[in-house]
C-alpha cells in the first residue's frame, strides 16, 4: 500500500490507503474505523456504545491492536482494551451501482483472535464486486463477563452486542464505501460461525443483514453455550478478591485490574480437572439474567431459533470433513498410548448430565463401542479420536442447526456445504498444528481458501492448482453474498439444490478436487448422536 484517499462516514471523516492485492487489481483499504466508544475505565464490561462523531480526518491506515487476549498455539499475550473497530476493502467507494457486502466475524473460541490481514487478508475476496468488512469484538472476561444483579448492568454477551453494533454500523455507513445497505452477508468460522447464527436469531440484530455463512460453527454446538461454572467468582477469587461483598465486590475488584491480567487470570482458570473434551472455553455467550435494552440472548438458543427473524433468510452452513484434526496434539497423545477415552470424555455437555451417573456411562460406552473398536492399529486410534471429536464438537451442532431450519424456515433455501479439498500450501490451520503433513482437510483449513495470510505460500499465481481452488471457493461466497444462490460457473455443471424440508439424512455439496452433491457422508454417525437427545432438546 501506497497513496492515501479520504472517505466520508456518517461520522466525520477518515483516511484510508490505496493499493494492490497479489495479483495487481487495485483497492482501498480503511482499517481500525471506530464503530463504538472505547470499551474501558467503566465501559468495561458493558454494553456497547455507539462512537461520538469527530471533527478532524481520522487515520485509518493502520491495524488494529486487536483485543486483549492469549493467542491460540502460543504462550503470547496481546491486544488493547480500546478495540472496537472494523475495517472496509473496496475496489470502489463510488461505483454506478452499490454492490453487495460481506461482514467477516473471526473464530477463537471466544477467548482470541481478530481482523488482523496477517490472517484475514482481503486479496482473494477483493478480486470479485463485493465490498469486505472484517470486525474485532471483545473477548474473553472483558467481553462475556455476567453477573445477576440488574443494577451492575453486566448481563454478559457484550462481545456479541459488539457484532451487533458493528452490523449496525455496517448498515449506516457502508453505502460511502460503495456497498449495499440493503444486501448484507455476514459470515464466520468456528466461534465466528456460532457468533453469526448468533446475530440469526437474537432480535438485537434483526434485519441488519439478508444473507448469512455460517463456516464450522453454530448456536447449537454445546460449546457456543458454555457451562456456568461460576467463573466471575473464580476470576475475580485469582486477582485477589477475598469472598466478601458478593457481586458488587467482583465487578471493583475487575475494574481495578488491569486488562492483561484478567486475561492472564482467565488463561489459569480453565484446568485439566474441570475441562472435558469439547468444553473449549470458559466465557463465552450466556442465556442473560435478566431482560436489558440490548438483550441479546434472553432464553436457549433453540427456543430462539424457533421463531427467529432469520427464519426467512437464505443461508449456506456447513464444515471441512475432518474437524477434528484442530485437537491434533490430544489425538496424537491417545493413539500413542495404551489407554482408552474415558466414556465421559464422549458425553456432549449440553445433556447435562453428571459424569457420575448411569446415563452418563450408557452413553460413553455407546459412542466408545461405535467408534472405537478393540486391537486398534495407531492410525486406526487416531481416526477414531478425530471422528469423535469432529461430530461431537462441531459437526452434530451444525446438523441440529439444519434440523432447526427445515423445521423452522419455509420457503427460503438452507445451503450445506461439506468441504473436502486438501491442498496443504493453502490450509494455514493444519500447518500449524502438525510440522508435518497430514491427510485430511481441518477445522479452518477453508480459510486459507477465502482469506491470504502470512503463514502459506505469500504468492499464489494465478492459473495454478491453488488459484483454481482459492478461484472456485471465492467465487461460490461471493456468488451466494450477491444472490443468495451459491449455484454458478464454479459450480457447474454439479446442481446445489437446498437441503429438503423433510429432514435428514441430508444432502450436502462436498466441496473437493471434484464437486459432488451427495448425501451427507457421515449421516450414520450424526444419526447416533442424534439418538442422545429427545425430540424436545435436539433442535
């Protein structure tokens, strides 16, 4: 990037720069735009306010710090309290005809990540006639904290009330970057997939998009609704606090600590003990005490999905065919060794069942005896932990969420993707994980497809095997996010047809060297875990 430009927002003005992408088509970048106050001093933990307007050209030609947090595969600290912002790429602010947007929410459990174009880079996407939008929200502690008492005003879900403002903004704003208010998609990966269904069904958001892509995620994977644990008590107990004084008490004590040691503190909590396989963070969304003007979640998630105003728009939802392969290290450790996986480790948390009972056990032994045969080989146990950890995490929630929309949704299509193309100089994820390589297509690896980042190959030329893939996947987004049909020349001459209203088994279009609309291949394995759950709590 080079020269800079100046826009306008409904707030004042900001600068921005011009440049390039890898393949030479020009575009505008306006990074670290405001859309909220500051979220500190007594704005921690709350609710998001809309920014004030400014006066003077603000420079938005710089990255965002990024909110406070650990980031994920290493023992490193980052990140600003003063975080809220979002950035726009866009070939033109002032085209003859406004063109769609896509709304990008980062994954991270909750816990970590953000916009950052080290991960998140524009190129790819910016090559087609959308306008991209990547936002950070506030994580962890500082951005689910909950407690019970109405007048601290500390409901929880501030980091999904952050999206929901950010949308907001999209929605007043984008048409000074040449987008189209009124043809929004938004779209996520893991706890980014959650956060979109999220956004789906809570009222807070309503209308504020049209279209939705919900990547290896959902509101109904038991981890996008961690257990209470009493975890303000057990923050606040680690950061000194002496057990007197009750709630008012916890909320000083963490607003006198300072940001990066409530992420230190947090980082702490989560021990072997009280984790289990699958409960993957420890503040994250949470049904709210009481009602608030900006209530976010106000009861389950599936009672929402229900009668969702999202119930009326296309969406395209799916995952990568083996999730799993993101606990690498942990299958690794179990294929290694002469011990079983414990039955409770294999019982989903979100049947709330004690690790104690007969049930618990029932079940355990059951999805042992499916997946886990006797005599093993060493690849023959670590595809079976995967396969576990692929439905159990991400997969079964992403079904149910199917399952909610053909129950739920009429006349308007569900997408399901299942994305099977291992090509490791683009999966970013799995090169991380593993120094060496390994078959099979992890959670995240699609992201390498739709996003450039700095942990592959910088230089994709174009006309190779990995353009073609990162080509095709681009173009069938981006096609959805213009239509709401995701059917075009990348897929043909393969016809997507929307999942059936009747329900499983369902087809989906598996996404590999070759395109195929087939039945979902692992159906005989959701179909177990189905099985689990009575009619009541499935979907």
């Amino acid at each position: 990037m080079s020269d800079t430009i100046v826009a306008q927002t409904a707030l004042g003005s900001i600068r921005g720069l011009q440049g390039e992408n890898l393949w030479g088509t020009k575009y505008l970048s306006f990074r670290k735009i405001p859309y909220a106050k500051p979220p500190i001093g007594n704005l921690r933990f709350k609710d998001p306010e809309p920014i004030d307007p400014w006066n003077d050209i603000l420079d938005c030609t710089v990255e965002s710090p990024g909110c406070s947090q650990k980031m994920m595969f290493a023992d490193f600290f980052l990140g600003e309290e003063d975080c809220l912002h979002l950035s726009v790429f866009t070939k033109n602010k002032d085209p003859k005809t406004l063109l769609p947007v896509m709304v990008f929410i980062h994954g991270g459990v909750f816990v970590c990540g953000s916009n950052d174009t080290q991960v998140y880079g524009p190129d790819y996407l910016i090559e087609k006639d959308i306008v991209l939008v990547t936002i950070n929200y506030r994580l962890g502690a500082l951005g689910f904290l909950s407690l019970q008492d109405p007048t601290l005003k500390t409901p929880g879900n501030a980091g999904l009330k952050d999206q929901s403002l950010a949308l907001r903004w999209v929605k007043e704003n984008i048409a000074y970057f040449g987008g189209n208010p009124k043809n929004v998609t938004v779209f996520g990966e893991s706890a980014g997939g959650a956060s979109v269904h999220y956004q789906m069904i809570s009222d807070l958001s309503r209308g504020l998009f049209q279209k939705a892509i919900i990547q290896s995620g959902s509101a109904l994977c038991h981890w996008a609704l961690p257990p209470d644990r009493d975890w303000p008590t057990r923050l606040a107990t680690a950061l000194g606090w002496d057990g007197t004084g009750g709630e008012s008490a916890i909320l000083q004590t963490l607003l006198n600590t300072d940001h990066m040691e409530i992420v230190r503190a947090q980082d702490k909590l989560v021990t072997p003990e009280i984790s289990q396989l699958g409960s993957l963070s420890h503040f994250g969304p949470t049904i709210e005490p009481y009602q608030s003007e900006q209530c976010m979640i106000p009861c389950h998630p599936r009672k929402m999905c229900k009668t969702a105003w999202s119930n009326s728009i296309p969406i395209l939802v799916g995952a990568t065919s083996e999730e799993g392969l993101i606990a690498f290290a942990e299958a690794q450790k179990y294929a290694e060794s002469t011990k079983v996986l414990r039955f409770f480790d294999c019982v989903p948390l979100d049947l709330n069942l004690s690790i104690y009972s007969g049930e618990a056990r029932r079940i355990g032994e059951e999805i042992r005896s499916f997946y886990l045969k006797d005599n093993q080989s060493y690849d023959e146990k670590f595809k079976s932990f995967i396969d576990v950890y692929t439905d159990k995490v991400f997969l079964h929630g992403i079904s149910r969420l199917v399952r909610s929309r053909c129950e739920n949704s009429k006349n308007v299509p569900t997408f399901l993707f299942r994305f099977n193309q291992d090509i490791p100089s683009i999966a970013f994820v799995k090169s991380i994980i593993s120094p060496d390589p390994l078959p099979g297509v992890c959670h995240g690896d699609e992201l390498g497809f739709l996003f450039k980042n700095s942990l592959t190959e910088n230089s994709v030329k174009k006309g190779s095997e990995e353009y073609k893939a990162i080509d095709r996947l681009v173009t069938i987004w981006t096609t959805f996010a213009t239509t709401g049909n995701p059917n075009c020349d990348a897929t043909r001459p393969v016809l997507w047809h929307p999942v059936a209203v009747t329900g499983p088994p369902f087809r989906c279009l598996n996404i590999a060297d070759r395109l195929e609309f087939c039945q979902l291949p692992e159906t005989e394995r959701l179909s177990l875990w189905d099985s689990f759950y009575d009619r009541k709590t499935l979907t």
